[in-house]
C-alpha cells in the first residue's frame, strides 16, 4: 500500500505587485492555515517518508511550516523544479521515481496541476484543490511505479475552509 498526501501551498500574498509569481511569499491567512492544517496532520498522526515541494517560495513556506508542526526532519525535505509549473507526466515521473522503500510521500505544489493529479490518479471529480488543503490517495500497489489513472482511492480531503472562517 502506498500513500500520497497532494498538499496546495497556503494562501500567498499579492501585496507586492513588482514580485514574480515564483517569490510570493504567504499572506496572513495563509500562515494561519498552514500552522491549523499541520497541528491537524498531527493530530491523526500523519508522517511522511518523504516530502517533495515546489522551488516556490510560498509552496517552501508551506512544506517547513507543515514540516515543523509534524516534528519531520526539514534536511529530508526534497526541492523539486518540476512541481513548479510541471504538468501531470512530470507530477507522475516524480511519482514513479520515488524509492519503494517509502511508503507515504507528500507533494506540496500548486494548482492547477495539484488538482489534474489528483483527480486522474482517484478518477475522482475533485474540481479544485483549495489553497492549504490535502487530499490522500491510497493505492493498493508494492511500488510507486505501478500507480496509473484511476487507480488510486480518495482516503480524505481536507481544507482550513472546513473548520475556520476568514
């Protein structure tokens, strides 16, 4: 049984329009739901073997945060350029290279491509993966290179929206 945890990086700010969309950093909100999704990961025991994130400076932001709430070693999280702007064959690439030995991974990016992947890994209509939430996908296979559309199954979908208000 593998385990992949898709993770949209918290809200970011659009204070500074001079930034490029790969420096924005996380707005207020987004620093609130990072910490609650965490404490939440937490709480129902949820730990990675390994946590691949987006180079982007709010998906990184998110991964530490995250990385911080569930005491995971930060030098074991991988940066990895194409979960920025990457398309659902380099999403699945990364999947089927990741060791065997892993049991639960966590892929900590950015829409649109976060949602295409999770919905064609589930064959689930998921529509739109908000910021900061998680959707797990269990697959019954020994190896991540097995993993194909449809042949996963949704165990949760989990967002702050659920539980807090703006």
């Amino acid at each position: 049984m593998k385990k992949i945890y898709f993770i949209r990086h918290a809200k970011s700010s659009w204070k500074d329009e001079t930034l490029d969309d790969f420096e924005r950093p996380l707005n207020g909100r987004g620093k609130r739901d990072v910490a609650f999704m965490g404490k939440r990961l937490k709480m129902f025991g949820v730990m990675p073997d390994i946590i691949y994130t987006s180079p982007a400076k709010r998906a990184e932001k998110t991964t530490k945060e995250i990385a911080k709430e569930i005491d995971y070693d930060k030098k074991k999280i991988k940066s990895i350029d194409t979960l920025y702007e990457g398309s659902y064959e380099s999403y699945l690439e990364l999947i089927h290279s990741t060791d065997d030995k892993h049991a639960a991974i966590f892929i900590i990016a950015h829409n649109p491509t976060i949602t295409e992947v999770g919905e064609r890994l589930s064959g689930a209509i998921l529509s739109n993966i908000p910021t900061c939430a998680i959707v797990c996908i269990s697959f019954d296979v020994e190896s991540f290179k097995e993993i194909t559309e449809e042949s996963g199954h949704i165990l949760f979908f989990d967002y702050p929206k659920k539980h807090l208000k703006d």
